[in-house]
C-alpha cells in the first residue's frame, strides 16, 4: 500500500543560517640580515550569519574577528592602526584589545537587506560588489578591489553601497551601485552593462569614480581550447578632463588545463599610475589597493601553475616578475583536506630585488594554517 500524502512529513528549511570557521595561523618572517626572524600567531573566526525574511527578502551579517600576538605586534610601530580601518559610512570595526603584544580586532564586512524577485536583485547595505572577471587583479572592480598577496581573506572586502541587478535571460542585463564612505571624494557611483557576442561575455561601464571619471571594459572568451580574459579602466580626473593627466589600468589573463590534470595561468598587468622604484616591494602584503592602482609597479607578469595530486592534496605555484625595477615575488601554496570540516595550508612568501646584478632576498614569510569549518 503506499502512504497517503499529508501522512509524509516534510521538513521545512530553516529560515536562519549561520556559517563560518576558525583559523589558526603560525606565521615565521625572516630577512636576509642575522636577527631578522621574527614569529606571529593569528586565530581568525568568522560568523555567517543569514535569515531568510520571506522567499524574496533576507538580511544577512557577516563578522570577522582576529587574534594577533607575536613579535610582529611588538615590533610593527602602530599595528593596531594598521588594521583598525574603516571606510563605510556606518562604523563597524572595533579594536577589542591593543597591548603591545596583543591585539584582536573585529569587524562586520557584510551587513544587508536582500531583495530578489525573477528577474531583479536588490541589495542595500555592506556587501562584495565584484565587477572583476579575471583572477589575479581586477581594473573593473571598482567598489571591492583586493590584495593578491592577502592569501587569508577569501571572502574580500566589502562597501556600504545600494546595488541593483537586472537580467531578462541570464546572459545579459545591466549592474547599478551607488557607494559612500565617510569622505564625499570616496563616493563611487557606477552602471556596468553585461552581454554576450560571439561566444564571449563582455561588459562595458562607466562610473563617477571618487575624484575620477572611469570608462571600461572586460571580457572572457576563449582562444581554441585555452581561455582568455581581460580588462580595462581608464581614469581621468574630474578636475582636469580635458588634458593628458588620465591613466590606464589594464590586465590580459590566459589559461590552459592540460590532460594530466596540471593548470596553468598566466597574466600581465598594466598600471599607469606604477612606478619604478624596487622599495615599493616592502609594502605589497599590507598595503590597501584600489582598482586604479592594483600594484605600484608599472608592469607586473604573473606565471601561476597548479596540480590536483589526489584527491586531498593541491600544489599551487605563483611566480610575480616586475619588469622596471626587476622584482621577483615567489608565492608557493599546498593545501591538505583533513577530512568534510578540515584544510591545513603551508603558505610561503619570498621577495627579491637587483642587487649588484643579482637577485638579493629582500623578505621571506612561512605559514602555517589550520582551518575548521561549520
């Protein structure tokens, strides 16, 4: 016999979520120069929270909270400065402790109202505005550009901004957000329009860019069976649109999987606004970037290759070479799934500049990182 209908229970999803984890990292920094080694102990936890209002509405609160003790802390002038940032409009980063030794630091990077119907998505609120298409640096991404070196902040971060989504057939519609921080000259408004021609996605914008005008472009296609991205801003200044001041921030990415499982990537980033100078390198796993300026070196050509080994181990390999002042960054990661909940990473980080036409060792760091999810 089978069952009658209302006697099979069903059981409702929850209407609250709540996602996260909780890092543990064991940093070793050392330099070329006896004495320079120094250590650093960071627990990362991030709370994910999500409830589901209605089938269109839900709100969500993301936290980010960190631990840092070590001989970094003594030894960095201002460190609780350092990551005590806070460009919203609303003030929602809190510096809990700030001892010489001890600092721990929380912040809310997502905090919004989300609205979708079936053809309109609608957020207002702190949250990812990500216009980039390519991996390593992002000229399209306006409202949210990251640090490629920042390894540990998958998530990226975010702006208090009111965005709009529209999309008919999910292969073209146009993207509007309006961002304010806490300064007028912070203020970035801009409408980027998706669509798809001869096999590839493309999207064009433009934007009232803090104290800049932006025009731009990206796309992502493929070149026989390799894939190939690129994008493009041009930023000019409002207070000098007629003259020569404007600068380009340009980015072209290939990559290929081969047959044995072995991926490789390569890119090359143009910033107009770059320099020459070899002691920006100093600088590069801590300074904050924005979509016009992605690295302060003019040209930037990144070799990455990455290997499955099994099923549990990953071996990725970064190279950076910066032609100009001839820098060369070394950027190796492995990574091992414990098991559903756990990942341990071994993380290196090695810079290097000319030096009597060689290649001197400027700053090397080793981590170590535990993750637990739930």
């Amino acid at each position: 016999s089978s069952a009658q209908t209302d006697s099979v229970f069903e059981e409702k999803p929850s209407r609250f979520q709540l996602q996260g984890y909780l890092k543990d990292l064991q940093t070793v920094s050392f330099g070329p120069d006896r004495g320079s080694l120094s250590t650093n102990n960071l627990l990362h936890n991030r709370l994910n929270f999500k409830y589901q209002v209605s089938s269109a509405l839900s709100a969500r609160l993301e936290l980010r909270t960190r631990l840092f003790w070590g001989e970094q802390v003594r030894h960095t002038p201002g460190f609780a400065q350092l990551i005590d940032y806070e460009s919203g409009v609303l003030d929602l980063s809190r510096t809990l402790v700030a001892d010489p030794a001890l600092v721990c630091h929380t912040i809310a990077d997502r905090l919004s109202l989300n609205w979708q119907s079936r053809h309109w998505d609608i957020t207002l609120g702190r949250q990812r505005i990500n216009w980039g298409i390519t991996t390593a640096w992002n000229p399209n991404d306006l409202f949210n550009a990251f640090n490629f070196f920042d390894y540990d902040y998958e998530e990226r971060p975010g702006s208090d901004a009111l965005r709009m989504r529209y999309s008919r057939d999910g292969m073209s519609g146009f993207d509007v957000a309006l961002s304010k921080g806490k300064e007028a000259k912070t203020t970035t408004a801009a409408l980027l329009y998706r669509f798809n021609a001869r096999e590839y996605d493309i999207q064009v914008l433009g934007a009232w860019y803090q104290e800049d005008l932006a025009l731009g472009g990206g796309w992502a296609g493929s070149i026989g069976e390799a894939g190939f991205k690129g994008e493009a801003t041009w930023f000019q200044p409002r207070s000098n649109l007629t003259d020569t001041t404007g600068t380009l921030s340009l980015t072209l990415e290939s990559n290929y999987t081969f047959e044995g499982g072995w991926y490789l990537s390569g890119a090359y980033l143009y910033t107009g606004s770059g320099q020459s100078s070899p002691g920006a390198i100093n600088q590069l796993a801590t300074q904050r970037l924005s979509a016009k300026m992605l690295m302060p070196f003019k040209h930037a050509i990144l070799m990455q290759t990455a290997k499955q080994i099994s099923p549990l181990f990953t071996a990725n390999l970064s190279l950076i070479y910066c032609p100009g002042p001839d820098a060369l960054i070394i950027f190796p990661v492995l990574t091992y799934s414990l098991n559903d909940n756990w990942d341990l990473n071994l993380v290196a980080q090695s810079f290097f500049i000319p030096e009597n036409k060689q290649f001197k060792n400027q700053g090397n760091s080793l981590i170590l990182r535990l993750k637990w999810g739930f």
